[in-house]
C-alpha cells in the first residue's frame, strides 16, 4: 500500500495533461499511487491516461460518466486506502520535491493537514506571479499555530483564506473516519465546504512557506463575473449550513457565521439575473432564512433581528429586496 494517494479528476485535460503527469512521474518522493478519474472526456486524455498507466503502474484509471469535479474526487476517495491523500487538478502542476516535503512536514508534525503555496501561472502571458495574500495566509497560520485551542473562526478563515484542496497534504482518517466527501451537483465552492468539514475535526494543521504547486490560471476565469457560479456558491452554502446542523455543529458561533455569510452571498446576487431566476432565488432564501431561525441557537437578539428584518425584507420586497443585500454586504 501506497503512503500517499494522489486523486486527479480530468475531464478534457489533453492539452495540459502531460505536464501534469509528468511533474507527478518524476516527483522525488516514490511511495505514492496517483488515481486519476477520467469524467468521461471526449479529447485525447484517456488515451494519454493509458499511455502513463501501461508505464508506471502507480497510475491507476477509473473511468465514470461525466458528473463533474466533485463527483471524480468522491469516486477518487472512495478508492484510496494510504494514509495520507493529496489532490492536483489537470491542469496545474507541482514541483519535484512536493509530495517530499509535505510527507515529512506531516510526519515530522504529526499533523492532520501540510498546506503549502501556490504560484499562479498565467497561462495566456505565459507569466507566473506569487500568490497575492501570502503575508496575510503566514500571520493567521502562525496566530492558530501558536494557540492550543483553535475557534470556530479560526477554523472558517483557514478555509475561507485557502480555500482550495489541492496543495495540501490530508490524514485521511480524518476524512474517512468523518465521512467527508465532496458537495455534487454543484458548481462552486466545493472545496471550500470540503475544507471547513474536515478543519472541523482536525487537531493540527501546519503551513510549508514554499511555493510547491502551479496552479494554471486561464482567461477568461471561470469563475469572474458569472452569475451562475454565484448563484451555484449561494446554493453551496445553504448545503454547508445543512450538513453542519446534521453533524450536530450548532453552537453560536457556528450559527452566526452561517447567518453572515449567507447574507453577504445574497449581497453578491447582480442585477444580472433574469426575473425568473430571481423569483426562484427568492423562494429559496425565504425558506434558508426560515431554517436558520429554527437551527440557530443562543444568538443575540442582534442576530435575531437581522434574521427576522431580512426575512421581512424579502417577503415584503420580493425583487427589489435584493438591491437591499447588496448594500448589506458592504457592512456585514
């Protein structure tokens, strides 16, 4: 059994897909098996899958219907049996020495999660650059680390702030034993809801200041100015709020966190979106303002009134209840 599984979910990567592979194949560290989960794509990345596989047999194909990211990394965790787990994305890359150092960080540590940085590359201008909030990522990581009992808000900046899953190094008994696995059927923030799941039972998480993985950056990004993925992150939330009460995660300040970024992702719904759309929006924030209310436990009246005004708001307001959220979100 392989120390360190890699999962990578490829979904018409074949442009881009050797340099993944290959910044894989020649890693220093040789323990590890690499699950790539092919989301049935139409180009040339399963043959090339194939081509690596028939050569280092640490590469192993699972093949599935095209169902999205999330679901490849939960058909991807479902198959791994390491001790330690580690995603890439098809397009990204990681330099030699990546799953080295953040195997023996986690050893060395005992840690339950190694994060390291990324650079972005800018794939049209052929340009890298360092990612921009690295100073801000090392002063909150060396404010937890230097506590013995990290807060719920703790835990929610380490996620908000690196959000991604990849360029970390996971203990998989925390996500196995907890039953962890990726949000489907949505398009957003996934790895955010993964990382605020698994954060919550972790005991210690430490930071590599290098810069070990290459994330590709194309443009137009995806995720600049499209409505749907906002709509897509709002609906993400409502599921993390969902899956936190389930797992009996309810405290105040859970609940009040819940409440402000539920707001603040109203406040990010444009103009933009068709009247259709929004009457089924609206719909669906009456009925999560409603859940919040019977959910949240020991708030202050405060919050009780935020909670209670907006659902007047919305009822009242219908449409135009949203120009409100949007100059909400500036405070909150």
């Amino acid at each position: 059994m392989a120390k360190i599984s890699i999962i990578i979910p490829v979904y018409n990567s074949e442009k881009y897909l050797r340099q993944c592979l290959d910044s894989i194949t020649y890693q220093t560290f040789k323990d590890f098996e690499c699950i790539c989960v092919n989301d049935e794509s139409t180009d040339s990345s399963l043959t090339i899958l194939k081509e690596y596989a028939q050569e280092d047999k640490r590469f192993k194909i699972i093949s599935q219907k095209n169902k999205g990211v999330s679901a490849a990394r939960n058909t991807g965790l479902n198959n791994v049996f390491s001790q330690y787990l580690t995603f890439i994305d098809s397009d990204d890359w990681i330099t030699n020495d990546y799953l080295e150092k953040l195997y023996t960080t986690i050893i060395l540590n005992n840690a339950d999660i190694v994060v390291t940085h990324h650079i972005i590359y800018h794939h049209t201008d052929n340009i890298f650059e360092k990612e921009s909030n690295i100073k801000k990522i090392n002063n909150l990581y060396q404010k937890i680390l230097s506590e013995k009992n990290k807060t719920i808000k703790d835990i929610f900046k380490i996620a908000d702030i690196s959000r991604s899953v990849w360029g970390k190094l996971y203990k998989i008994d925390i996500i196995k034993n907890n039953r962890i696995s990726f949000f489907e059927n949505v398009y957003s923030e996934e790895d955010f809801s993964f990382n605020i799941l698994v954060n919550l039972y972790m005991k210690n998480v430490i930071l590599i200041d290098d810069e070990l993985y290459v994330y590709r950056k194309q443009i137009p990004s995806l995720t600049s100015n499209n409505e749907q993925l906002r709509i897509e992150s709002l609906n993400s939330f409502i599921m993390l709020t969902k899956e936190l009460e389930k797992r009996n995660f309810t405290n105040k300040t859970i609940n009040k966190l819940c409440i402000n970024g539920f707001l603040h992702l109203i406040g990010k719904i444009s103009k933009n979106v068709s009247k259709n759309e929004q009457q089924k929006l609206l719909k669906l924030i009456i009925e999560h303002f409603l859940y919040l209310k019977n959910i949240s436990i020991n708030i202050s009246i405060l919050y009780k009134l935020k909670l209670q005004f907006s659902l007047f708001i919305v009822k009242t307001f219908q449409i135009k209840s949203f120009n409100f959220f949007r100059l909400l979100k500036n405070i909150i």
